[in-house]
C-alpha cells in the first residue's frame, strides 16, 4: 500500500529580519522561532537578524549566536524601541532567496530603500502595524500613508496577521499582494492536560501600559470579596518598568498577597502555568493578533478577554470563550466571578470549544500558507 504523500522539500534560504529576538521573550520573538523551526524541518535554511541589544538592557549581545540550532546574527543600531537606525542590516541582505521582515518598523522602510542594492525579494508580516498605543497617534496614521506605502510598493508579498490587519494594510497594500495569516500555536499547547487550580487567574504576556493589567489588579479586591480563595498570576517579562508600580498598586488595594508576577517562564513552564489556570484574563487595550490568547485555549483553558477587534476574530463569546469591557468594572467583574463559579463540567466545556477553535492555527496548516506565500515569491507570481 502507498504511503502518504511525501511533502516537498525546499532548497531556499530565507532572511528572518526582527528587531528583538532571544533572549527577548513576546509574541513576535516566539512565532519568529517557531516559523523558523518548522521551515527548517522542511528544509528551509533560516537566518535570523536582529538588533544588538534588548530595549531594557544596555549590555550588547554577541554579534553571533545559535538559538536552538538557527543562526542569529545581531547589528548595532541607534535610537529606541519607538525608532532606530541599524544600516548593518544589509551586510546581511545578500545570498538569501527572500528576505522576510517581521513588523513595520525601520528594518520595512530601509530595506526597501536599498532593494535595488540587495536584490532579494521581501515579504512583511505586519504584526499589527504600530498602532499598538495611542502615542502620536495622528503621526502614526500620517506616516504609516506616506512612508510604509511607498516601502511597502517594494514588498513582493505582505502577510497581514490577522483580519485586523488587513483592514488596516488594505488602504496602502494592493489586494493581490496581501494575504492574510495568522500566527501559529504549537502542537505542545494541545497535548496539556488540565488540573486546574481553583481560582487560578493568569495573565500572559509583556508588562506593557496597552496591556492593563492594572485594570484587573484593581477588580481583585471585589472579585475575592465574592470568591476568597482567587489570586492572580502574572506571566511575562518586565519590558517597560512597570512591575514596581503594578505591586504597589497591589498592596495599596490590599491584595498584594493575592498577586504574584511570575516573570518570563521557559515555554514548559509557561505550558504548565496554563494547565493549572482556572481562567485566562487578557484585559489588552491592543493586540496585532492575540498569541497568548490563542495558546491559552490550545491548552483548554477558558479566556476572558477585553472585546478588541483582534480578540474578536479568535473568540466567540459565550461558546470558547468570553469578550467583556475590561473598562467597565461592573461588567468585568460580573464575568470573572461568575467564570469562577461556574461548575467544573461547564468549565471544561468551555474548555474544549476553546481548544477546538484554536485548532486552525496549528502550525502545521500556517507553514502550508508561508510556504505558499514564499514560493509566489520567488516565482514572480
């Protein structure tokens, strides 16, 4: 009897170009490993350049290194996490079958510049734009009209990650080079097995303004008034400082007893702080696509989410998971508790519909739509 149909193996070198990479911990970080480890088990020859140093940490990394087996060369650059300038960048660009830039940022607007230098065709995932907080909010929109429209003429393809996204690229992006796909989870997130902690609150992700996890700092009090025994975890590396500020916050409201902030956890850990969570809070004010949300519910854990539009391309609210206003605490609080009430068969029930609506985002099936997008590419098409 035939065997499965054996998938191709491809022959291209691909340039991953991001600006914080490991030992930086987030979103993009993540799927950028991700994605190269499985181009790699098809054969795909990654590289992925980076920025010299980590917003929070003046200490210059080695200009070259290995993160589980994948190359990683780093440049030198000027400026901030708002704008930099890293030109050494193109020392890197030629010898590659296509450059694959992660988020919009200088990395966009100057490779595009020097394409008639390098040659090597791009494709830009977009990763929410810039548009992750309201500051120079008027700026953003102008410059993201005038400068990432005209670089974004030079983009073979642009990967908008999430229908968010499209909307937001449509107007600068013609429709036959824009494709939408979202980030992946990994099959790990799947294979956890619930043993949930009663009360367990977790939040994931950086400690961010845009983040909020003030918000459910501030609802704790009350939510323990009605259920004693919850506390809230908070997962995620300290990337602008506010960790402080969040504990202060805690012990003024009297529940820093209640409140414990995790830090960056290895992806084992990080899985096995889901397997335990009750309920996964995600209070964000903006999200380019909700990554920590999506493995959340990989692992069959119940999300409450703040109802962004991002949050609302993952969630069907009521069925794998629940959208409320995280600005409004009455409405919040209400969701919370009564999550945490909820008996344990509903609990798993939301459970499974969350893990089941995560499964089109196994990676196997996004790297079927990158490969696509790459071979495009390289054929002109």
């Amino acid at each position: 009897m035939a065997g499965p149909p054996r998938r191709r193996v491809s022959t291209m070198k691909v340039l991953h170009v991001v600006r914080q990479f490991h030992p930086s911990v987030g979103g993009i970080e993540r799927t950028v490993l991700a994605l190269c480890a499985q181009l790699g088990r098809r054969g795909y020859e990654c590289e992925v350049v980076t920025l010299n140093r980590l917003w929070n940490d003046p200490r210059p990394l080695p200009p070259t290194d290995s993160v589980d087996g994948l190359p990683v060369s780093r440049v030198p650059f000027v400026g901030g996490r708002r704008y930099f300038l890293a030109p050494g960048v193109l020392r890197r660009a030629a010898g590659h079958s296509i450059i694959h830039i992660h988020a919009i940022d200088f990395f966009v607007d100057f490779l595009a510049a020097t394409r008639w230098r390098h040659r090597t065709p791009l494709v830009v995932s977009t990763h929410g734009g810039f548009f992750h907080t309201a500051w120079a909010m008027a700026a953003k929109r102008i410059y993201h009209h005038t400068i990432t429209r005209l670089a974004l003429t030079q983009a073979a393809r642009v990967i908008c990650t999430s229908a968010q996204d499209d909307r937001r690229f449509a107007p600068i992006v013609p429709a036959r080079k824009r494709v939408t796909i979202g980030n992946g989870v990994e099959d790990a997130f799947f294979e956890v097995r619930k043993s949930v902690d009663p009360g367990l609150l977790l939040a994931v992700g950086r400690i961010a303004p845009h983040k909020r996890i003030d918000r459910v700092i501030d609802l704790l009090p009350e939510i323990r008034q009605k259920v004693p025994w919850a506390r809230l975890v908070v997962v995620g590396p300290d990337g602008d400082g506010l960790r402080a500020s969040l504990e202060a916050r805690a012990r003024a409201r009297g529940v820093a007893d209640a409140v414990t902030f995790a830090g960056t956890l290895a992806p084992r850990g990080l899985r096995a702080a889901l397997g335990r969570a009750h309920v996964v809070l995600a209070p964000s004010e903006y999200e380019g696509f909700g990554i920590a949300v999506l493995e959340a519910m990989a692992t069959g854990t119940p999300v409450i989410a703040n109802g962004i539009e991002a949050h609302r391309e993952l969630i069907e609210s009521g069925v794998n998971g629940l959208l409320v206003d995280f600005a409004d605490a009455g409405n919040a609080l209400g969701a919370v508790v009564n999550a945490l009430q909820l008996p344990p068969p509903d609990v798993a029930a939301l459970g499974d519909q969350a893990r089941a609506a995560a499964a089109r985002f196994a990676w196997d099936r996004v790297v079927d739509q990158v490969e696509q997008v790459y071979r495009d590419t390289v054929a002109g098409g």
